[in-house]
C-alpha cells in the first residue's frame, strides 16, 4: 500500500509541479543557451530502482568534460569547472528541478536515497549496502541528501587542510552514507518522507540550521568534520606502508 500510495503522489505533484514552475524556467534556459558551452540539461547513467540504469536530468552547471578534467567526479567550492550560472544553480538546488520528469517517468521519486554512478560511487559500498539501497525509487532528495547538503563545503575544507577529497569522499562520506539509507530503508514511511521534503526546504532556506538530531534522534552519527583529520591520519599511515 504505501509503494501504491507513494507512487502516485509521484505522479500527481510532478506533473503539477512541471506545469507550475515551467514559466519561471524560461530565465534559466535562456541563461545556460547565451552563456558557457549554451546547452540546458546535463544527462548521466546513475543506478536507479532495483539497481538499474537511468539517465538523470539535471540543468548544465559544469563543463560537458568535467568528469575527464582535473578533479574527477568531486567538485568542491569555487570549481573552474562550474559553469557561469551553475554556483548559483547547485546552491539553490534549481538544477535538481528537471528531475521531476524522473520522478513523472518512474525513474525517481521525490524522496529516496540519491541516484549514484556506478563505477564511480555504487561499485565502492559494500556488498550489503549495494543489495539494498536501491530496493526503493532513488529520490529527489532524502535523509543522506539533507545530511551532505555542503558536501562540497567538505570537500574544499579537506582540499585545504593538505588531505586528498578522493580519499575522504571514499572512506569517510561514502560508508556514512550506505549506513544512513540503510537506515531509512528501516524506517520508511509516509510521515518520514513527509518530514524529509519540508526538511529539505528548511535548510534550503536556512542552510546553517541543524534539525536533524531532533527529528531523528536514532539516526546514525558520524563528526564528518572531525573526521577530515581522522582520515588524513590514515591516508598517511597508509602512504607510508606502501
């Protein structure tokens, strides 16, 4: 009943949402035609439900190469990558906003663990996480989207304190990020997605505010900023083993 119940949701407000917010859309594509490479949408394989493929709409913030120029599939904050409009697109989330023909086509749902790249991201959890992660719709946004909303704040402030983004992006965020989805898998329900998607606009809108450990006391925890030092640490005793 609540995959039915979700699933419509779904469909309703993503083609009620689509036709709300295509007319303020128009700025922006005509903003991304007349500046950068002047392409709109960005696609990418990412795995989807059930651990298959899809391709993913976002609005273009990076450079068509960015994956194969320096810095790889981490972006951090200030990137010569990113697009003349795309540091404003990423921190407001509106390059999200072209998922909601995901989430029309059944790719997506608005709220569920975020879609990853296989090779670059899905293939470096563990067995167990990987088994289960994708037994729901991959989402708009969820707990782990809300948890990293500054993942790139992370990444630079590794990147400057002499650590490798790589690294801490795979031993530290990464793991973090299987435990919790496989939390919500746990305790999914209409009231937690619910609670998820006004979140979201919460720290959208108050980007420095911290609700989670009282609205989910028993989710996991992790110092993400503690542990920047903690993976330094083993990156070096590791650099000095080989």
């Amino acid at each position: 009943m609540y995959s039915l119940v979700k699933r419509i949701f779904d469909i309703a407000f993503s083609l009620a949402a689509i036709l709300l917010i295509l007319p303020f859309m128009i700025p922006i594509v005509l903003g991304l035609l007349l500046t950068g490479e002047h392409y709109v949408f960005y696609f990418q394989k990412r795995i989807g439900y059930k651990n298959r493929m899809f391709y993913i709409w976002k609005f273009a913030t990076m450079l068509k190469n960015s994956p194969k120029l320096a810095g790889g599939i981490i972006t951090t904050t200030g990137d010569p990558r990113i697009l003349p409009m795309g540091h404003f697109l990423r921190k407001t989330k509106i390059n999200e906003l072209p998922q909601f023909i995901n989430v029309l086509k059944g790719d997506m749902s608005f709220v569920g663990p975020r879609p990853l790249m296989k090779e670059a991201s899905f293939d470096l959890y563990p067995p167990d996480v990987q088994a289960v992660v994708y037994n729901v719709r991959p989402g708009i946004t969820g707990i782990g989207s809300i948890i990293f909303r500054n993942e790139e704040e992370l990444m630079t402030q590794v990147k400057e304190e002499g650590g490798d983004p790589k690294y801490y992006y795979e031993k530290v965020i990464l793991p973090y990020k299987g435990r919790v989805e496989k939390w919500y898998q746990a305790n999914q329900s209409f009231l937690l997605d619910f609670s998820i998607l006004v979140c979201t606009v919460l720290v959208i809108v108050f980007p420095e505010a911290n609700f989670l450990p009282k609205l989910y006391p028993d989710i996991p925890k992790e110092d993400l900023r503690g542990l920047i030092f903690e993976s330094k640490s083993e990156q070096l005793a590791t650099a000095q083993e080989v």
